[in-house]
C-alpha cells in the first residue's frame, strides 16, 4: 500500500470535526505558521532556545488573535541545527525535513486519538530534540493497517499505559508537555501518519534527509487533509 491508497482510504473520514488536540477549540481558531528554512522572521531570535520559540510563537497567536498554530509536513528547517542528533556534514543526509504536523499550544493541552484503535508502543525519547514521551496507535479500516504517532507529551502520558488496550476516536489519550521533558522545544503536539511502523517502538523518524525523502513521502500521509486543515 502507497500514501495514495491510505489517502483515499481516509478520505471518508476526513472532516472538520476529527480532532488530536483539545475539541473545545475550534477549527477557526487555528492558524497555519511557516516554520521554514527561507522565512527570515525565524532569524531574529535565538533559534537554539525553547523559551525564544515559546515567545515567537505565542506572540504570532496573539498578533492574529489564534489559539492554535499548525503546519509542517514536508517543510524544510533550520531548527534541528542545534541538536547533533539530527547533525550532518553533508546537506543531503541532514534530516531537517519535517514528516508530521505540529500544532503548537500551550502544555497540558489534552491530546486525543484520531480513529478508534489499540496502543501499538509508547517510549520517552530522551535525546536533546527528539520526542520526548511518545505514543504510537495502531489502526485498522476496511481491513488497511496505519499507525499514529503522538510526540512532545507529558511524561504522566506514557506511565501506566499498556499495549493492545483499545481506544476510541475522540479519547484523550494524553497532555503535551513542556520543554523540560518534550525533547526542549516550545510546547506543541508532533502527530504523524505512518503506513508501515517498520521495526520501531514507542518511535518513528519524524524528520528525515533529502536522500530519504522519496521514501518517507510513500511511507507517511498529510495529516492536515485528514484534518480538514488544507
């Protein structure tokens, strides 16, 4: 199975009600931000800071009088630079390319699940940048198996969690985190479409290289389509 196929597949449940983030703000409190390499605003702050993102993004919700800020898939960024986890000497294998969507919120915003499924695995990924406390679902409709992946969360999120248990679509499933435990970034849910999980528990790249790209676009979905985001 392709993106293409899973696309269609979820297309039929694609709606501006589905929700991973508190249902009680709505759609219209939403707000897209360029989080790219080429948007020169991100140049006049300290970029290697979580509070310096915090204030930036907090700022842009209030300027347009928004809650939410989303976007990012496929979106190309400067901000992985600070952590050598995501370093290269070389440009094509740099993995700053992003495979999820952010939405950035204040922490302890509840997060929920997008289809009724079971927990596939959950980890804290503790390494400077990463993910911090994750949980991956797996999901099957019309008999097609997918995973979805929800990063930056608190640490409460993942302790007394067991795998298989089943979910609703519409369950908080957990609370974002801070930047003292969600990889030290800006408070924001990263949630990610994943056709094949491959080997990976409790984790999935969620940003990878141009040299990987081609295969991370068949291996992942838009979640702002299935949203209603778009």
């Amino acid at each position: 199975m392709n993106s293409k196929t899973l696309s269609l597949i979820l297309s039929q449940y694609t709606s501006k009600n589905l929700y991973v983030i508190d249902a009680s703000i709505p759609k219209s409190d939403y707000i897209s931000i360029d989080l790219s390499q080429s948007n020169p605003a991100l140049d006049t702050f300290d970029n290697s800071s979580s509070k310096a993102w915090d204030t930036y993004i907090t700022n842009y919700l209030n300027t347009h009088n928004k809650q939410v800020a989303f976007g990012g898939y496929l979106e190309r960024r400067n901000l992985y630079n600070r952590s050598a986890y995501f370093a290269s000497q070389s440009q094509a294998e740099q993995r700053n390319i992003h495979l999820g969507l952010d939405l950035w919120c204040p922490a302890d915003t509840p997060v929920l699940a997008c289809f009724d499924g079971t927990i596939h695995s959950f980890k804290n990924n503790t390494n400077f940048g990463d993910y911090g406390p994750t949980l991956v679902l797996q999901h099957k409709i019309n008999e097609v198996a997918f995973y979805t992946l929800y990063g930056h969360l608190s640490v409460a999120s993942i302790l007394n969690l067991k795998v298989g248990k089943m979910v609703q679509q519409g369950d908080t499933i957990a609370y974002l985190g801070d930047a003292s435990v969600n990889g030290d970034y800006a408070p924001h849910l990263h949630f990610q479409i994943i056709i094949d999980i491959q080997d990976y528990v409790g984790d999935y790249p969620g940003v990878c290289s141009l040299n990987d790209l081609e295969f991370f676009k068949q291996n992942t979905i838009n979640p702002e389509v299935v949203l209603g985001l778009e």
